[in-house]
C-alpha cells in the first residue's frame, strides 16, 4: 500500500482515520509489509501489500503473524487471535479465493458492458472517487481506472484481493483493501459512487449489504447494485435444494464438474437459446456466455458460495425507497439499479 491510500481507508467500525504503526518492508513505493493503527487502538495488518481488514487474520495468515511476531509483539499478536466469521461468510470467502485464483482474465470489451449498467458510460466516472463493493480480482477496478480523472477503491473479502492487488499496483489512482462489505474499511460519506456488482446476493442478506454500503456514498454522490434475478420460482426453488449439496462439495470436486456447463453452453448458444422453456431450462443448470471460460467459472460461482440470493428488480427498488433514496436508474438485463443520496 501506499501512504495516500490512507486518504480513502478507515477504520471498518467507523471509518474513522488510520495512521501507519510500523513499517517492516517496503519495496517500490508500497508498504510491502507492516502494521496499520485506528483512533481506537485497533491493529491491522498490511500483508504482501495489502492492507487487511478481515476477522479471520489468524486463519489465513499465520505464517505472516509467525515471521513479524516480534516486531507485531505478543498484545498485537493476540488481538489478531479467536474471531472469525458465521459458517456461510466463510465458505463465501473460501470460494472466491479459490474461484478468481483460477480465472483472473480482464478483458475490457466484455468489462465494458458490466461497468456501463445502470445507465452509466465512461463520462459518467470522471471527476469522481469510487468505491468498489465487492472487487474480486479487480476485473472492474482495472476499466474504470483506466478512465481519465478517476480513483478507485476496491475491497473484497477473500484473498483475491492479492491478485488485484499484483495486477494494479502500478496505478496511482487504485487504493484496494482486504475486508467485510458489512464493515466496510473505508471513509464514510466520501465516494461519489459506490457499486456492488455481482456480490450483495453472496452475502447473508442483500438489503443488509446494500445498507451497510450507503454509509460510505457523500451527499448528492449515487450507489449502483445489482442481484440474482428471480426470474421463475419453479427454477430458483430447485437450485436451491441442489445447492444444499453443491455448496458443501469440496471445491475442486465441483469446479471440475462445472466443466459440464461448457458442452452445454455450446448448445445453448448454437441451438437452445432459441427455443422457449428449453432455453430457461439450461439457465437453471449453467451460466450461459459467449465466452466458455467465463460459462465455467460463473456456474461454479453460481452452485459453490453459501449464500445465493434472489430477487426481482421490483424487490431492488423497493430496498432503494425503504432506504430512504431516490431511484435515478434501473437496469433490467443486469437486474441493477441505480439511486441517489440526498445532498
């Protein structure tokens, strides 16, 4: 990380200001590894350059706390020690750990149109700081900082936020954290836009996630998300009972089953897509694309992490007035919508 990256980050309870502890090894203008302070006396860790914000830090990286333990000393090692998160967040963290440390491609054309959603083109970003809710392995992080004039914070939950992180780091306008959408590692009030693209409906509650973020938008600034279609109960009730299996194999195990979903998506786009209620069947056993990396890797998305909620765009706007905001833009492809923070 570097130390301008404190300028966007806070502490995740409050979003109040961090300050750098100690610093154990630099390398090319970014605090490889080190120690991160909140007002509160809170430590965190910054781990191969990234600066971590999870629960689980004992889990994931005890070889880290192993080789820092006497710069980090034993109170700072302690307070690492016994948290973590509920069954379900976890196996969401494992999954997309494992899922995007597989497949990492960018490809701006195919990104181009994920990031225009909800009315938006690439004008529509310049000028502003933008919150990433959710960022992977950094695939819309990558196009919307690429826009001139632009600074873009990504966070995520799982350790795919290494692989943002080795894509990215040359850019001066990327900031990117590892934590929780639910206590978000960030300024609150201080992004013109925040978007959620792909990542509410693995959380335990979509409307939790979503306004859990809203607290992070300035006044006048607008928040963008999106969530599984429920688009036919018949479909969704029987994915449902499926994943009650899928979402507990090992992940190996099902990420070579959905290799199936290639041949399928072959004759969904050569055949099937034409012919009604043959073409929603397919939709209810694979992800269908062009492209038949990306078919494989979002079925194994769709049947592997925890939580895989549904719901129609009218649920969405209706999470936009309960909250309080105004709906500037609905998107129906993306199942998304786009609303507003009163100034």
């Amino acid at each position: 990380m570097k130390t301008n990256w404190l300028n966007h980050l806070g502490a995740p309870e409050t979003g109040g200001p961090l300050s750098i502890e100690s610093v154990f090894y630099e390398s090319e203008g970014h605090i490889v590894d080190g120690l991160l302070k909140d007002d509160l006396g809170q430590y965190y860790p910054i781990i191969k350059g990234v600066p971590v914000f999870v629960d689980n830090i004992d889990e994931l990286y005890p070889a880290w706390i192993d080789e820092y333990q006497e710069q980090i000393g034993p109170s700072v090692a302690e307070s690492f020690l016994g948290k973590g998160y509920d069954f379900g967040t976890r196996k969401v963290q494992d999954s997309f750990g494992y899922e995007w440390s597989r497949y990492h491609r960018v490809i701006p054309e195919y990104d181009k149109n994920y990031v225009h959603q909800t009315g938006i083109d690439d004008n529509y970003y310049r000028g502003k700081t933008i919150l990433d809710a959710g960022c992977g392995y950094g695939r819309h992080v990558s196009y919307i900082s690429s826009v001139e004039d632009t600074t873009v914070i990504g966070i995520d939950l799982s350790e795919a936020i290494f692989i943002a992180y080795d894509k990215l780091k040359a850019r001066d306008n990327v900031v990117l954290a590892q934590g929780s959408l639910y206590r978000p590692p960030v300024r609150r009030g201080h992004f013109n836009f925040v978007y959620s693209w792909g990542v509410l409906h693995h959380t335990p509650s979509v409307e939790q996630g979503f306004i859990s973020i809203i607290s992070t938008v300035a006044k006048g600034g607008e928040i963008s998300f999106g969530a599984y279609r429920n688009w036919n109960s018949i479909g969704t009730t029987f994915q449902k009972v499926l994943r009650f299996f899928t979402c507990r194999m090992s992940k190996d195990l099902l990420y070579y089953i959905c290799y199936l979903s290639v041949p399928a998506n072959w004759l969904y786009n050569s055949i099937f897509r034409h012919i009604p209620l043959v073409r929603e069947l397919f939709r209810v056993f694979i992800k269908p694309a062009k492209d038949w990396r990306i078919c494989h890797t979002d079925t194994f998305d769709w049947w592997h992490p925890y939580y895989n909620h549904y719901h129609t765009l009218a649920e969405l706007k209706d999470m936009v007035e309960r909250a309080g905001l105004d709906l500037e833009s609905e998107d129906v492809p993306y199942n998304s919508v786009r609303a507003s923070v009163a100034s």
